[in-house]
C-alpha cells in the first residue's frame, strides 16, 4: 500500500474504502469485505449513521487497531465546541475505539470555529491523530485556514477525472494540506467516469479498468481515494491499481478530461446552505 505523508508526520493510505451511502445493516458487511481485501485505510462520518457497523467489523477482523487508519466526521447538527466535543466522544463510543485517525468537518457551515476548537482539544489530548476539513471550496478554506491555529491537514474533496480540482491546489499548499477524493470514480454529476473512452483506451494497454486507470491517475497526484463499493469483487479490483504506473503522457491525457473543476455539487449555492443549515443547523 502507497501512504502520503500529512503536515504532522502522520502517514495515511493513499487508497480506502467509502461507506457513503452503504445502510447501517450492511456496513460490517462492507468493512470486513473491504479488510480482508487489505484496505487499511476506512472512512466514514456521523451522517452516514454506520459509524457502529464500522467500529464493529473493524474489532471482529482481528487486525491490530494501529494497523488501519479511521476517518469519521462531524456533522452540522454537531457544530459548536459543546456539541461537536459530546459528538467527538460518541463517535468513538460507536466505533470502539480510544481515537480517530483523521477527524474532519464535514460541511462548511455552522459554528465551524467552534467545532475546531473542540477538535484540536481532541488532537491534544490524543483522541485524534490529525483533523481536518470536507467540502471547504477554496475561498472559504482560505478563510477558514487563516484564522485557525493548526492548520487543516486534508480537505476532502469531489475529486475525479471530470472534477479534478486543480484551482484549490495551490491554496492548499500554502498550508501543507492533502487533498482527498470523495466520488472518486465519478457520481452526483460525473458518472461518465467509468464510461470514459480515453481512460478504457489507456487501460487496455496495462490489463486495467477504465475505474482502475482513474484512481491510479489520483494516487500518483498524491490525492488519497476512497471508492465505494458493496461488491467484494468491485472492492478487489478498485484495490489492485499498484502494480502500474501512468506515463506523463497519459496523466496528461486524462488531465484534459476535466469538465467541471470544482466538483458537480456547488456547496457554495445559497439555496443548498439554506438546506443545511434550516435542516440540520
């Protein structure tokens, strides 16, 4: 497994497993399966509601807690330093675990201040190795980044082949921050990712899917993936992208298939953060 290095020497999986969308009842299911394929690196959040699943098949697999990196997030109806420290403590009561790996804000919106207060508290005390920001477009990271005192260490993204992210780039630099790809294999807007013709065409040369060529091309830019899959078979195959390597010509063939640059969701859209916060707020 290829690891990436973040700003406080942490090292984290370049390549896991998403449980986004997989049902409470399934997700022990979906984690064991994803284990025993070798995935190390598990990410899930509050809003998902498998954090229990999660923490479950993770203790039943036997494989030493150290040995796999577990991210989780903290969602909008947890924002506050009260609220998201209460939040912090029983996501690791679910997940059976004495601390997170990576500890992330899921969404943009809310007392997120607040929350950081009470995440780099958890970074102090431990029960979090290295915290972090979702879905934080480039002007409110800048922002956000400018007036925190740890710095965020990953922002994740919508990061594909047709969402590829390249404006933030440099703003996260400035602050060492990696960059990690939810919907890495396309969905909510870029589902012709799989369907791609220049990434087929590429992938023949090597035996590999069109899915596999697009996350090799995320994982030699340092961009850390988490396919989701309910598939054991999918999982194996999504796994096995280490065994080559894209040419510089073909990076840059697939870097001309970007459409939508920020990602298809615009967090940024006043009737979206209306949603959120009148929903969850």
């Amino acid at each position: 497994m290829e690891t990436i290095k973040l700003s406080n020497g942490v090292e984290m999986p370049l390549l896991g497993y998403g449980v986004f969308q997989v049902p409470p009842q399934e997700a022990e299911r979906c984690v064991s399966d994803a284990l025993s394929v070798g995935y190390r690196l598990i990410d899930t959040a509050q809003a998902y509601f498998n954090e229990e699943g999660v923490g479950e098949a993770i203790v039943k697999s036997g494989i030493r807690r150290e040995d796999i990196f577990l991210t989780t997030k903290v969602w909008i109806s947890n924002a506050g330093e009260v609220k998201a420290k209460a939040s912090i403590d029983e996501s690791l009561r679910k997940l059976k675990t004495d601390y997170i790996d990576l500890l992330l804000i899921h969404q943009a919106y809310g007392d997120v201040f607040g929350t950081w207060r009470a995440m780099e508290k958890a970074y102090e005390e431990g029960k979090v190795r290295a915290i972090g920001v979702s879905n934080f477009q480039a002007a409110r990271f800048f922002d956000f980044a400018h007036y925190v005192d740890v710095k965020p260490m990953v922002n994740q993204l919508q990061c594909n082949v047709m969402a590829q992210q390249n404006g933030i780039e440099p703003i996260l630099d400035e602050t060492q921050t990696r960059m990690m790809a939810w919907g890495p294999l396309g969905g909510q807007g870029a589902e012709g990712v799989v369907k791609s013709e220049v990434l087929t065409a590429i992938g023949s040369r090597y035996g590999k899917s069109a899915a596999q060529v697009a996350l090799r091309w995320l994982i030699q830019r340092n961009i850390i993936a988490i396919p989701k899959s309910a598939h054991k078979e999918r999982m194996q195959q999504n796994f096995n992208i280490f065994d080559f390597s894209l040419s510089a010509e073909e990076m840059q063939a697939i870097a001309a298939l970007n459409q939508q640059d920020a990602g298809f969701i615009n967090f940024q859209d006043t009737q979206f953060v209306k949603y959120l916060i009148e929903t969850y707020g």
